[in-house]
C-alpha cells in the first residue's frame, strides 16, 4: 500500500503550508519562521511524501514535488525498522518542508541535521538522506541532465559490479559463481556454509524472500515475520573451513576473478587477523566488515598481520564515523551508502577525504537499498575518482515494477543510464498494491547459547 498515514500529516496530496506563494517555510508555533527568499518561486517544496511500500521487501521512499511540478525521489530504507523512519520524516521531516527552497540542498542538510540537535545514528540519517537524494534528483532534472553531470561528469564509462555467490557445498558455490558469471558479473562475493553450523548469513538456501514465492534473491536475509530468525555461529569452525574453500574456488575458477567475502562483523581483532593472513594465497578484493569496528582502534592489530585488503563500513552513519579509519589508513574501500550515510552530499564529501590516502569506494548494494539509492550510488560512482567497486544484487521483478528505471548492467558493469535527475520513476499505484509486511534481519546465538553478532 502507498500507506497515507505514513505520508504528510494531512492529505499528502494536498500542498504544504507555506508553499505555492513564496512565503517562508511553516512559521506555526512559537519560533520564527526560517525566511530565505527564494529566487525562483517555481523551486519552493509544493509537497512531501512519504511512500511505504512492499513489492519483494519493504522500501520507504520520499517523494518531494516542486510549485512547478519537478519531482524528485529519495530512498529512506532501513532494513528491518522502516517503520521508524517512516514516522520520523513524517511526523519530524515533511513539516518543515513546507516552502523551503528545494534548490538548496547543502542548506537543507545542514538544517535537518543540526537543528534536530540530536544527531547522527541510522533512522536520523536514513530520513535526512532521503530528502538529500530527492533534492539532488530534483536539480539534475531543473538542469535537464543525468545527476552525474552535475556532480562533475563521468570519470569512467561504468562501474565494476560484484555479485553474491552462495552455496552450503562447494558444488552447490561453484554452479552460483558460473551463473553470475553467466549473467556478466565480473567480479564475485562468495560465502559458503560451515561444517556443523545449520543456517549461516549469506548462504541462499533459501532462494525466495519470504512470502514471496518465484521472486529469486541469491541472498535476502531479512525474514518476513513477527520475530527474527534464529541462525548459528561458531568463529572457530569458521576460521578452519574458509580458506579451504577459496583455495578450492581458486583451483576451479583460476587467479584472475576478484573475489570478495563478507565476514560480517563476527571475528575479534585477532581472529580478523588471523583471518586475513591465511587467506593471502588467495588474493581477496577485499574481506569486509571482519570486526564490528565500534572499536576501530583496535583495526590496527589487523593492520598489522595482513595485506588482505579491507572494506568497512556498511552500518556507519557519518563521515565521523569513517574519520579515523581514513585518516589511520585501516580500510581500503568505503562501504558506506548513500541512504544509511545521510545522502550523497555527505558521502561525496567522505570519498573526497577518503581519496586523500588512496582509499576507494565500495558502495553497500544489497536488495535493501531500493532502486533510488543504488540510482544516487551509480551516479556519485560513476563521477568520484576513487570508485573502486560496487555491490550489486538484482531487484525482484514486482520492485522493478513499482520503481522503473534506466540503468544499464552490461558485461559486469552498470551505468545510470543519462535521463535527467536520477533516472528513477515511482509508480504509486503500482506501489499501493503492496502493503508494508513486518519482517527482521536475523539474530545469531553460539552453540552455548550466547546471542553473537550477525
Ligand atoms: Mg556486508
């Protein structure tokens, strides 16, 4: 459903107060209003809206409308707590928007962020981020050229994609790494099971989201359901089996295919070193995410013990968050996103930081980024110098129905496509057939039942 009690306070057709006659943003209530005199009375925000909707998973998305008509898109999705966001932009966010200048983005970032005073964190960011993103697709298509241009023109003809291979056996891994070979990858995530572990993250045993039989995912993790699913861990297991199967994937697949893996937050530092050293022979692209790196300091021991290159980030919220990291030269590739990372304007300004040591991008890319952020993502790759590489899982055909779009994926590349603005259209009617369905990332325990991180 396009749930209406998730988009303005009142009619979300309706325009905003404020808007449509060139007065100042919302001035009910006790404060002044924000006066900043527009320009171009055509450009002040007509309407906002938030958009719930689940074709193959759930999606929040914004939708801001100009006095002239000019729409432009943001993707809000926080995988497993949309709801949260949902609310904030509408009860927080779509309020004061009314009749600000959508023009100015860098000004509207910096408001929405400082004036909530209680900044940073996912649904703040995810919120702010998807006003971000509408107002940038809502310039590029005011100046009639695909959002890349805007943001400096391409710096490459497309963008290295990498897919996610998958299987419990390595029979089962090898078919999954020919099929996307098949279908152009060029570059390959693999994750397999672990001897003795049931249910592990990253494995597509299950080949279908939930609900939603005949829609293929080669990995959905989020579970349709009023509580997380259960899933099994044991670090120990884990260390002895992986590097058999990269040793086993390099036999087969030969030493030229990148190839990536995901250990998802679960190793110590130690652990993550240990990790990362037996796994050399095998050339990674990356390994990502090996700690959970709330203590980033303690990425130096890592550092220390392996050239396994690194990829980190994909939970963070802020360029602060990527600070250090950066600055101690921990990571290699930056697995920020446009929509947990408060949009492209603030990501950009992270990948110019990051570009001062040589640290590439590596965009987050699974189904959870709905087709709108991954569209921001291709256009911020396709025009920043240090793109290193983009994640890149394929959306279900009902989620292509609700959000059409132009990019292109060709010989393992993909390209935005040179439509003004994003290049991302919303069908709400389409949208509407969906109702938001409840559903949670998984939870992992240990053997001894301790909850672990997944
Ligand atoms: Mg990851």
């Amino acid at each position: 459903m396009t749930d209406a009690s998730h988009a303005s306070t009142t009619n979300p057709a309706a325009p905003l107060p404020g808007a449509g006659d060139g007065g100042p943003a919302s001035d009910a209530g006790s404060g002044r209003p924000d006066t900043w005199a527009s320009t171009d009375r055509g450009q002040l925000i007509d309407r906002a809206e938030v958009v719930v909707t689940s074709p193959d998973r759930n999606f929040v998305t914004m939708r801001i409308t100009t006095v002239d008509g000019v729409t432009g898109l943001g993707d809000a999705t926080l995988n497993g707590r949309e709801l949260a966001v949902a609310a904030y932009l509408t009860e927080h966010v779509v309020p004061l928007l009314a009749g600000r200048d959508a023009s100015r983005i860098e000004d509207a970032w910096q408001f929405l962020y400082r004036s909530s005073y209680w900044r940073r964190g996912p649904v703040t960011m995810a919120a702010i981020a998807a006003v971000d993103m509408a107002l940038w697709d809502i310039k590029a298509k005011v100046a009639g050229m695909p959002l890349y241009q805007l943001l400096g023109g391409a710096s490459r003809t497309g963008l290295m994609a990498y897919g996610h291979a998958s299987g419990k056996e390595l029979p089962e891994l090898f078919d999954s790494i020919r099929e996307h070979q098949e279908e152009g990858y060029r570059s390959i995530r693999v994750q397999t099971g672990v001897p003795g572990l049931e249910s592990i993250y990253g494995i597509a045993s299950n080949r279908t989201t939930a609900g939603n039989a005949g829609v293929r995912y080669d990995f959905e993790p989020a579970q349709r359901g009023a509580f997380p699913a259960m899933e099994d861990w044991d670090t120990r297991a884990y260390l002895r089996h992986v590097p058999t199967v990269f040793e086993a994937v390099r036999n087969e697949f030969g030493p030229e295919l990148p190839l990536l893996h995901d250990g998802h937050h679960r190793m110590t530092p130690l652990q993550a070193a240990e990790l990362g050293k037996s796994l050399e022979p095998y050339d990674l692209f990356w390994l990502e995410d090996c700690t959970p790196a709330e203590n980033q300091e303690a990425l130096k021991l890592v550092r220390q013990h392996t050239t396994t290159p690194l990829a980190i980030g994909e939970v963070f919220n802020t360029i602060w968050d990527f600070k250090d990291i950066i600055r101690d030269q921990l990571i290699d590739y930056v697995r920020g996103a446009v929509t947990h990372m408060g949009g492209i304007s603030p990501l950009r300004k992270t990948m110019d930081y990051a570009a001062m040591y040589q640290i590439k991008s590596g965009f987050h890319g699974p189904t959870d980024i709905s087709p709108v952020g991954l569209a921001a993502q291709m256009h911020l790759g396709l025009a920043i110098h240090n793109f290193g590489i983009q994640e890149y899982m394929q959306h279900g055909p009902r989620t292509n129905q609700v959000f059409r779009q132009t990019f292109t994926f060709t010989d393992g590349f993909l390209h935005p496509g040179d439509e003004p603005g994003l290049g991302v259209t919303l069908d709400v009617d389409e949208a509407g057939k969906y109702p938001y369905e409840q559903a949670y990332l998984p939870f992992n325990r240990l053997a001894d039942g301790t909850v672990h991180d997944w």
